[in-house]
C-alpha cells in the first residue's frame, strides 16, 4: 500500500479526530492512468475507476455516470488536460478555523472541514489568500476557492456532473479526495465548452418526443 508523505494522516483525520483503520493515500495519477488504459476496451470499467476519483462516501446517479463518461473521453481526446499537484503544506490537525462555517444543505464532517482548512493554508503558502467560506459559482458552493484567480477545489466527493457543469463554463476545478494527498485538476481545452455544449443539446433534442400529426 502506498504511504503517506504527511506521514500524520495515517494515525487522524484532516479534523483531528482519530480514524478507527489507518488507510493508505489513493495515488490519484495510477488510478488515472489505469481508467484510461481500460477505456478503449471496457468503458464501464473505465468510468468504475474514474469515479474513484470523485466518489469515496457517495454512490454516482445516471447522469454523474454520464458525465464522469463523457469527461474520460475528453481527456483521452485531449479536449480535457489533467494536472496533479501535491499539497505541499503538512496538514493542521491542531484545531479547525473559528470562521470555518457548517454547509447549509448537509451536516459536515470534521474531516471535510479539515480538507477546506487544509487547502486555504496550503495556497496561503503561495500567497493566495482564498475566501473564508465556500465560494458560489454557476449556481453551486463550492469548498474552496478564489473566483478573482479562477482557483476553485472540491473536497471529499463531488458529483461529476458538478465538475462537468464547470468544464462547460470554462473553467478549471480542483479535486482533493479523502485519503488524498494531491489535488486533480481538470482543465478544459478551448475547444471542450463548445464539444460539451453540443452534447448536453443534444441529449435535450433526443429526450423530446416527436410529435406526428
């Protein structure tokens, strides 16, 4: 099993609290790497591996399941590129941000919180001081981010349709998964809006029922 290089996250959770098994890191580019060899011969397990990378908690509906698809093809078409970045900065297990603020929709995890906390501080590193709370955008919250600096990360499951919903739009995102050390991001090509677009209307053209006189 592969090891943690913030070697504390094999004993507790992002949010300090003790995990009952000690899991090892998912490496993110293998997990890639493999639903994209798969691809061409068995797509459904192909997109199975590639969820990995969005679900842990979660189960995808249908339309997650079309989207992670739809995404996985884009990036063996290149109209999708994928860059993985190692979270530099050790994780702060000591106590969570006193501004940090519960999700309006679900309960937050500890855990979750520590994932927010612990991507602020890393791109605090860099200089960048992203929002204190989740940032909206498209109609959606998301973890972390910065809309100034087009920086948006998710953290812990993420629907995929999200993620594709911010390809479309044009913009890149950012996925940390729990048992993670390293954020994905996708990052659409100039010609993926345009490709997305005109699959999401045709599926709109193809629901409607033709009408015969």
């Amino acid at each position: 099993m592969r090891k943690y290089r913030h070697s504390i996250l094999e004993e507790r959770t992002l949010g300090g609290g003790y995990r009952a098994i000690s899991e090892g890191p998912i490496d993110v580019k293998d997990l890639l790497n493999t639903a994209l060899s798969l691809f061409t011969y068995s797509r459904q397990e192909a997109v199975w591996k590639f969820n990995q990378l969005f679900y842990c908690y979660r189960t995808p509906s249908d339309k997650d399941i079309f989207c992670s698809t739809v995404m996985l093809d884009s990036i063996v078409q290149d109209l999708i590129k994928c860059e993985i970045e190692f979270i530099s900065t050790p994780p702060d297990i000591i106590g969570l941000s006193e501004h940090s603020v519960e999700k309006k929709r679900v309960v937050e995890s500890a855990e979750h919180k520590g994932m927010k906390e612990w991507v602020r501080k890393h791109y605090l590193s860099k200089g960048i001081i992203l929002a204190r709370d989740e940032v909206s955008v498209l109609g959606y919250e998301v973890d972390a981010g910065l809309a100034q600096e087009d920086i948006f990360v998710e953290c812990g499951d993420t629907p995929a349709s999200k993620v594709f919903e911010f390809l479309k739009a044009d913009y890149r995102i950012g996925i940390l998964q729990y048992d993670s050390e390293e954020i994905l991001w996708l990052i659409p090509d100039d010609k993926f809006p345009a490709f997305a677009k005109e699959i999401t209307l045709s599926l709109v053209v193809n629901a409607i029922p033709s009408c015969k006189e």
